[in-house]
C-alpha cells in the first residue's frame, strides 16, 4: 500500500481538502473493478464492474462529489473511454496495492475539474496521457509507455503534479506541458525519447522540476521553455515561454543535446543537478532565445487568438512560420549554480559547454522589448564542470556575454571550475540517486556528499572555502 503520506496527497489533487466544509459536505463514491467483474454489477468490492467505460458512465456530468475508482490486477484497454471529458466530480483511479498491474489505454481528457491516476500502468501508441484544459491533475507511482509524440503531454490546464513515476518512448518527449500554471514534477525518471527528456514552454509559470533521472534522449534532457504556437498559450500567460522555475537536484545521463536549457525563461534557477555523458551533439548548457509562431494555415480554427493576444500586449506574431520569421522570446534573471556536470573522455560536447546567442533586434510588431536578450542578469557560479579539457571551446565569447556582464566569459572562469578539474563520480547502493547511479565524491568536495540533500555545490557566497 501507499504510505499515508502519498495517500493524501492523492486525496489533495482529488479534491478532497480534509477538515474543510466543502469535503464534509461533498459525496464520496467508492467503485470497484475487476477484470473479472461483470457490467451489470453494481460496483462493489465483492460485485465489480468490468470496464471503465461503465464506471465512467456512472459519474453524472455535473456531480460535484468525489469518485474514487478502484482497479484490480488486469487489463482494461478493452472497452476504455475514448474520451474522459468535462466532469465536474474529483475522480480518483487507482491501482490495486501499488503493483502497477492495471493497465489502461491511453487516457484523452479534457476539461475536467480534477482527476488522478495512481499505481496504475498506461501504455498506448499516441499520447498516452493528454490532460487539456485541466485544473487538478495528480499522475503518482504510474508507469507510462508510449509510441506515440508525447508520452505524456498536458496543456492549459492548473496544479499538475506528476510524482513517484516512470514515462518513456515517444517519437518527440517523453513528457511535455504547455501553458501549464503550478506544475510539478517530482522524482520520476523520464527516458528513452527521441527529443527532449521533459519540457514546460508556452507560458507555464510556478514550476518545479526535482529529484527527477532524465536519461537517453535525444535534443535535451530537461528545458524551460521552447517554442510554441502562439494560440495555444493561455491569457494572461503570453510573455515569456517559462516563468519562475525552480531546477534541483535532479540527474541528466546519456542525452545527446544539453542537459538543461533555458529557451524564452524568466526567472529561472538550475542549482545542485548532476550530469554525465551530455551534448555529443551541441553544448552541455543554453540559455537561448524561444521561439513563437502561429501555427497551422491561415483560415484554420484558433487562429485568430494570435491576433488577439498581440492586441492586448502579448509577445508573438500572427505568422505561419517557414522556419525564419518565429519572434524570439529573450531570457531575464536566469542562474545556474553549484551543478556538476562530468563527462567521460571521448564524450565531451560537440561544439562548445554554453550556448548563449548575442543581443538581436526584435522582430517588427511582435511586441518583445527591443533589443533582445539572452543573458540579461544570467548568473553562472559555483559549478563544477569538465566537457572536453581545457582546449574546449567555453561558448560565452563573442557577442554574447560581453565583458563586465554578469556572465562575461572571464567571470564565469573565476566563479566556477570549468575544466580546470575533473570530478570523480562514484556509484551509490541507496537512496534515490541509486536510480541516477551518480554523486559527487571527494575529489570535487571535503567530505562525501550525503544520499540525502543531494548537495552537489555550495552557495556562491562561500566559493572560497571550496577545497
């Protein structure tokens, strides 16, 4: 079983707010499936159901309770709602045990007030979880395996939370959210995507991303911002492509693109991370500009919200974009402090460790500030970094990060280790990072680090008293 802990927070992204009025006076229902149960039953524990469509039908639309499914052992692709659309109800899936031994299809919903899935498996060819336009979404100690372009993939929606949870596959990412506000994700292991690990872009704003394992991707592992149609972002969220993100101890291991980005953000700290094996294929860091369009053919339904967002002072164009005229979305108040990042000999990254573009003027009526941006107050300090020797090329020259801003090339050299030392990783038998399979030793800090805290730096204030 879950530990009590897990079992409120489930409880929390259900809806159901223990002590208070509303979950007093709310109807809890509790359902019953089986595989080998029987549609006609009435849904108890000795008399299941058999599918979710019926389970599904037995929610009214406008029921304000709380429905918590339960799932035994087995598979329900068979007979599954295509659609799991606009309930008012908090419904609550939930697997047998923490066995993750009930396997579901792929789950489209859309509008709904709150829904979660816990201890249960999904596996399907598209995405197998597409949220849209969901406020209170719970996804915890869930296997998610998909073929499809996303894995996991929500948009405009509220309070996301994905937890305790394992998503791979995808042609594209392996989990994506777009205009998504309050997001967290929270120790799960991303992995086997073609492009990104894991992304939040198109306006999400008050994300934290901690205690993840990103590993073998393809463009990057984790990133704050990209770039995104214009109409699918959601007012007043039409600025910056991430905003106010927190990124920590997390791991990233064997992705060919960099390990963590920054494309469009704002106010975005990436501190005590570790990674390996990164950027074979461009630069272990970026912080470089998002890219906004408006996407499809002119005529096509939703399009006019570009129109619309740009009258009332958002940042875009109403464009369809041929590859050149996206507006770029620049970067403000970015800090990357106290990570590790050591790649292996023969692995360093292909061109340089950052990528960090030079000011540019904004592109005509797309209502970004003039000029452009990437590294207004970007603030590197106190990492320890080894890409390729100290021969390899650093990446903040040029026109970026001109000399005596905050991250001109000779004070990034002074405030952090850049391959200057390597350091030593270590594998260790407990703990979360068991899963990442890394933490800093001794050769790069006086003591160990513990399993616990997963401290890989210290504060920029105390650099000097580095070993």
């Amino acid at each position: 079983m879950f530990p009590k802990s897990r079992w409120l927070l489930a409880c929390l992204a259900a809806g159901i707010f223990v002590g208070s009025p509303t979950a007093a006076a709310a109807a809890t229902h509790q359902v019953w499936l089986s595989p080998k149960g029987r549609d006609a039953n009435p849904g108890t524990q000795s008399r299941p159901l058999r599918s979710l469509s019926q389970a599904w039908r037995r929610i009214p639309a406008a029921d304000r309770g709380v429905w918590h499914l339960h799932l035994a052992d087995g598979d329900y692709r068979a007979n599954a709602p295509i659609y799991w659309d606009e309930h008012t109800a908090a419904v609550l899936i939930q697997g047998s045990g923490g066995s993750r031994r009930a396997v579901l299809p792929e789950v489209n919903a859309y509008g709904l007030r709150s829904f979660s899935l816990v201890g249960v498996r999904l596996v399907g060819g598209g995405d197998v979880f597409h949220c849209e336009k969901c406020i209170h979404v719970l996804v915890s100690h869930v296997i998610a395996v998909g073929t499809g372009q996303e894995t996991i993939k929500i948009n405009q929606s509220t309070d996301v939370t994905v937890a305790d949870s394992d998503v791979s596959g995808a042609n594209d990412n392996a989990f994506d959210a777009v205009a998504v506000q309050h997001l967290r994700l929270l120790r799960n292991h991303f992995h086997n995507a073609e492009d990104w690990c894991a992304y939040a872009k198109g306006g999400s704003e008050d994300v934290v991303v901690r205690g993840n394992l990103f590993n073998n991707c393809g463009t990057g592992g984790f990133t704050a911002g990209q770039g995104t149609g214009f109409q699918f972002m959601s007012w007043p969220f039409v600025h910056w492509e991430a905003r106010d993100v927190l990124v920590e101890n997390n791991s990233v291991r064997n992705v060919q693109g960099a390990a963590f980005g920054v494309n469009g953000g704002a106010n975005v700290l990436i501190r005590n991370n570790l990674a390996s094996n990164v950027g074979r294929r461009s630069h272990v860091l970026e912080v470089t500009w998002g890219l906004r369009s408006c996407d499809g053919e002119p005529g096509d339904p939703g399009r006019g919200a570009c129109a619309d967002y740009l009258s009332r002072g958002g940042w875009g164009t109403t464009a369809v974009s041929d590859g050149t005229n996206e507006a770029r979305i620049p970067n403000s108040n970015v800090l990357i402090y106290d990570n590790v990042i050591s790649n292996p000999d023969g692995h360093a990254s292909q061109w340089q460790v950052f990528q960090v573009p030079g000011p540019a003027d904004a592109e005509p009526g797309s209502g970004v500030p003039s000029p452009l941006r990437a590294d207004d107050a970007l603030r590197i300090v106190g990492n320890v970094i080894w890409d390729g020797g100290p021969s390899h090329e650093l990446g903040l020259g040029g026109e970026s990060c001109l000399p005596g801003s905050s991250c001109a090339a000779a004070t990034v050299r002074s405030n952090n280790q850049i391959n200057t030392r390597r350091p030593v990783l270590v594998a260790l038998s407990s703990g979360w990072l068991a899963r990442s399979g890394w933490v800093a030793s001794s050769a790069v800090h006086s003591a160990p680090v513990p399993a616990a805290g997963v401290r890989v730096g210290s504060e920029p204030s105390t650099w000097s008293s580095w070993p």
